[in-house]
C-alpha cells in the first residue's frame, strides 16, 4: 500500500500586524492569543526538519539554530519563521491572520533564493550535514480549520526526496590491502522541480561521507546523498568512484518514491562495482509521536480488543473505510472474517488529514453501516474527492451509511458527486438512520441525482431519533433527478412517530439546487421534523423552492428561532406546513436583534452554543461557538 511520509509540525495562526517599530511588533505579536506561535518542543513531538544523518531517528528530530519555514494563506502575502536556539519568530513587521474558519494554507522548507511550494533545485554539495540539510525539500499545501481558543495548527510537511545510501559492504579477495576509494558521486534522476514535478537534467551529487577509517574508506563506510525521485535512467550511470584511481561505475539509476529510503550494500573489486542487496525502507516512517518516530504499517492502528482506536494518516481512514465495508483484503489484514461495524467503539482523528490524490471510498454502505463513534476532534479532513457513476441506490458522504452512530467534531472539505441512479448524497453522511452529528461542518460540492444535503442526504427516524446539532455548510448542494430534493443541510428527511429529525443550532449557506429545494431542508418525507435555532442564507433554485424548507410532506415542521435570508424566495416554505416561528429577516436584523433571540432561545432548550456576529463572510452573518 502507498504510505506518503509527512512530517509534522503545529502553529497557532493569527493576525497581519505592521508596528511602528521592532519592539512594538514583538509586544503585540507575543501578546497577541490568535498570533502565529511555533511551538518546537521536540519532547512535545513537533517535528520541524530532518538531519538525515543523525544515526537513528530520534538524532534527526533536533532543531538547528537558523531553521526557517514559509507559509502562506490564501492570497496573504507569505511570512518567514525562523528559529533562534529557543523560540520561533515571524519576520519583522509580518504574521498571518484568519480570515474565515478554514483557509488554504501553502509552506516548505528550506526557506531559500529560488525555493518555494511548487519550485525547488537540488543542491549538488550535500558534504556536509548542513549542506545535505538544503536537500531536504518538503511542502504543504491544503485547507485546514481553525483551532479553537489559542490552538495550534497542524500542518503534515510531505517529503519531495528520497534518501539514497551506498554502503561498502565488501572488498574482493583481490586487493591486499584496503584500495583507495575517491571521488563517490551519486545521481539524481532529475535537478529541479518545477510547476511541483520532477525536471532539469540529471544531477551529480557529492554525497556526505560517514565511519572513514583517518579519512579512509573501509567496510561500513557509507556515502549518502538525497535526491530527486524519477523514474528509471538505464541510459546514465548512477553510482561512480575512482578506486586505486581507476574508474568504477554502477550504471542505471533506478525508479524512486519520495519519502522512502534506499540502501545499496555495494562489493568493491579490481573488474567493477557489484551491487548486493538493496534495503528500501519508509524514510521517518509516519507521524512523529513523543519523540520518537513510530513506524507505521498498513493497519497497525487497529486493534479488535480496543474500545478507542486513533486514526492519523490518509491510509488510516481509507483503511477505516476498507474495514467497515467488508474489503476481503482489509480483513485478512486485521484477521477479521466479516465486515466490522465498530458498534460500542470509538475512532478518534488525532489531527488534521489531506486526502488529496488518496484513493479513498465513503465510510459505510448499504449493507454495512457505521454504527460507533467518530471523534473528530475539531480537526479537518480536507481534499475529499469522491466520484462514482453508479446504476443502482447508492450512499454517499465522508459516511456512506450509519445506523444509530454518533459523528462529532469534525470538519470536512472537498467534493461529493454520484452520476447516475438514485441516492443519499451528503457531505457528512450519505445515509444516517437514527444517531447523531453533533457540531460538524462541510465546505465544497454536493451533487447527486435525488437525496443531496450539505450534512446529510437522508435522515432517517424511522426507528430511531436523528439529531444534527451545532453544524453548517457552506457548500453547493445540487440534485440532478427529476425528483431529487436537494437541502442545504439535509436533503431528505423521514420520521415515524414518536421519532423525528431534529435539527438544532445550525446554519447553511451556499447555493441549493434541484427539484425540491430549501435553505435548511429539501424534503420530509414523512413524520415530523424539528428546527431550533437555526438560519439559512442559502441561494435556492428548483420547481418546488421555498427559502428553508422545500416539500414539507408529513406532518410538517415545527420551528423555533428559525431565520432565512433570501432576496429570490419570499416564502418559508414550498409547499406543506410550516408551525411556529420561521421568519424573513436581514443580515442586520440578524446581527442584532436575532442574534440576542438565537442565544436567548439556545438558553431555553439548553443548547450548549452561542452565536456570534461574523464580519469575515457577507454570507455568513452569524457563526456558531460551542461553549
């Protein structure tokens, strides 16, 4: 299984300050609780760079005195931090601000002339362990969420080169004494990366030499260099030396993958070079942990005795998802003879996760649901790309189905689209049947043919209470059928009395289009639904509109404190019945008026939120805080 290699490092993201002075800017960005902090603890697990020399791993997690990193975020100009010995500092006059609750963030390392997030030439004098320490190219690049409070945010550098070490292993019997072993270089498939892929020519590096016997060469000596992955040069050489001055060379330089470690245990004679065997291995395997780095295997995560089970890394979730739907490969794996529903288990996202390029499938099908618990941890799950053209009722979502499972916590970001046949289309979760999603949030495209919600696609109560609680979506929320129902948080809902969806403190903005179209919901199927506390600004377009709920079948909705905003669509409603309070109002009676109603009523039915007036987003008057 592909593992991409990260290494982690956490800031706490803030304001763009100019000051008068020096003085004045150190004061208010130290004092400053939003402002960008770095913390380098290495007994704390932030992991800045690598000394790619250092003999086992923990001897490469050291900060250097000088150490810079660049980030920027969203169109602000980028900041440099740089390392004193003790503490990171922005560079004079300069740190990052946040300008929404999730933005796209871009860094790398090393901060140099002519380096940057996309642009990189590789160092051919790798002599020495600075000089090797320039090669270590990595890069960020995703949308991440802010923190809550004074939090720090976790950013997974990726590594761009792969580590390459000759090692003589051999002398043949030939030689009476130890030859004279010079001028080792080793090469790079490619000198550059440009637009972020491997270019240029081949590179000839001078590697860092390592265990010389008084500068001379001898069984254990190790030449190592990194380079810039490609695939493979039968045409070059890869490896040459002079020994007793007389030229050696290893020709064809082999396929690579960033991130990974390559070994060649190398045979030296008076005919040539003989290259033994060759040891690949995971370069800082996995997620930097309490000072150590822990090697991470395809699903060494799981454990069947566990009730909590902590998921880090792209892999993970796509192996979480593999596990619950039945994927024989994934049980063999884990040593499990069916599909594993986590009922009665909790998973808990240790961090923030880009699945960009992750092939990654929905969490929980139609015969096998999520039934656990999903601890989101207020972290984001960027780069969801999921596409499927299908013929027959598909779930679809970060969740494909749940049944009766508690979702909490959790950010997601990305794209959502089944072509084709009849749906549960969601960002969150495709299918929910009975359970809970308790303050979680989707940004980007929802698009199916009939149930499509920027949260859910369809809430069914019929057996058991649904209940969404403290989300939003700022997202476009399409349903292409001639019936599909199409809702800014839920497309679809369906309750059988006593049981009912309830949504309470939420809000939705965006566009919604389909046949059956609302702000908040698109259709009740049936039974009874439930609005506290919630406003929608969503722009809605279909046949049947109405500005927060589109077909209200059933027995209709009952509403309290409930708010939309709509220039187009004057009514509540499309058609069915709408009970209680659910008004027309503007942003400015929002911000105002109906933000002391929205907290007031949060306080009546004991709902742990407030709101508070947002200036960053003309679409987004009010947001929601979690006390």
């Amino acid at each position: 299984m592909k593992m991409t290699k990260y290494l982690g490092m956490a800031f706490a993201i803030a304001t763009l300050a100019a000051c008068s002075n020096e003085d004045e800017l150190n004061s208010a960005w130290q004092n400053d609780p939003t402002a960008v902090k770095v913390n380098a603890t290495v007994g704390n697990g932030i992991f800045t760079r690598s000394n790619p020399l250092g003999a086992d791993e923990a001897a490469q997690k050291a900060f250097n005195n000088g150490d810079a990193i660049t980030i920027s975020a969203n169109e602000q100009a980028a900041v440099t931090y740089t390392f004193d010995g003790t503490s990171w500092t922005p560079e004079t006059n300069k740190y990052l601000k946040w300008e929404d609750n999730a933005m796209d963030f871009t860094a790398y390392y090393p901060t140099a002339t002519g380096v940057s997030a996309t642009a990189f030439t590789l160092p051919t004098d790798q002599t020495s362990s600075d000089k090797i320490t320039t090669a270590d190219y990595m890069t960020f690049s995703g949308s991440l969420g802010k923190p809550s409070g004074n939090g720090q945010l976790t950013m997974e550098m990726e590594r761009k080169t792969a580590r390459v070490i000759v090692k003589i292993e051999k002398f043949n019997d030939e030689f009476t004494s130890v030859p004279t072993v010079a001028d080792v270089k080793i090469k790079s498939g490619a000198a550059n990366y440009t637009a972020s892929a491997a270019s240029g020519a081949v590179a000839e590096i001078t590697p860092f030499v390592q265990n010389l016997n008084a500068d001379a060469a001898q069984v254990g000596t190790t030449y190592t260099a990194l380079v810039i992955p490609t695939d493979a040069n039968t045409n070059e050489s890869f490896i040459t030396m002079n020994v007793n001055s007389t030229a050696s060379v290893v020709k064809g330089i082999p396929a690579m993958e960033a991130g990974k470690s390559y070994t060649y245990n190398m045979t030296i004679g008076k005919d040539g070079l003989v290259v033994g065997e060759v040891i690949v291995s995971e370069w800082l395997t996995g997620v930097i942990e309490g000072g150590e780095a822990v090697a991470k295997s395809a699903y060494s995560w799981y454990d069947n005795t566990a009730t909590t089970l902590n998921l880090s890394t792209p892999d993970a979730l796509a192996e979480l998802s593999k596990i619950v739907s039945g994927d024989a490969a994934a049980l063999a794996a884990i040593g499990a003879t069916s599909a594993q529903s986590f009922a009665g288990k909790t998973i808990t996202l240790e961090n923030n996760i880009d699945l960009t390029g992750v092939a990654f499938s929905p969490i929980g099908d139609k015969d096998h649901p999520f039934k656990g618990i999903f601890e989101g941890n207020g972290n984001m799950v960027s780069g969801l790309n999921i596409d499927i053209t299908n013929t027959a009722y598909v779930y679809c979502g970060f969740f494909g189905r749940t049944n009766n499972a508690i979702i909490r916590n959790l950010s997601v970001s990305g794209s959502v689209k089944v072509t084709g046949n009849q749906g549960s289309i969601g960002g969150i979760v495709g299918d929910a049947s009975g359970g809970t999603i308790l303050n979680c949030s989707f940004n980007g495209t929802v698009t199916g043919a009939s149930c499509t919600g920027g949260i859910v696609g369809y809430a069914n109560a019929a057996d058991l209470f649904v209940t969404i609680q403290g989300c939003y979506s700022n997202a476009t929320v399409k349903a292409t059928g001639s019936y599909g129902s199409a809702g800014g948080l839920v497309g679809n809902c369906y309750g059988a009395s006593p049981k009912y969806v309830g949504i309470n403190a939420c809000y939705s903005a965006g566009s919604i289009e389909g046949t059956y179209v609302g702000g908040l919901v698109g259709t009740l199927g049936d039974g009874t639904l439930s609005a506290k506390v919630c406003y929608t600004t969503a722009a809605v377009k279909g046949t049947n509109a109405g500005a927060a709920f589109g077909n209200l079948g059933g027995y209709g909705v009952t509403c309290t404190n409930v708010y939309f905003i709509n220039s187009t669509v004057t009514e509540a409603k499309a058609s069915g019945t709408v009970n209680g309070d659910c008004t027309s109002v503007t942003a400015t009676f929002l911000q105002n008026t109906g933000v002391t109603a929205m907290n007031n009523a949060c306080v009546t039915y004991s709902l742990p939120y407030t709101f508070e007036v947002s200036t960053t987003d003309s679409n987004v008057p009010l947001v929601i805080v979690k006390k």
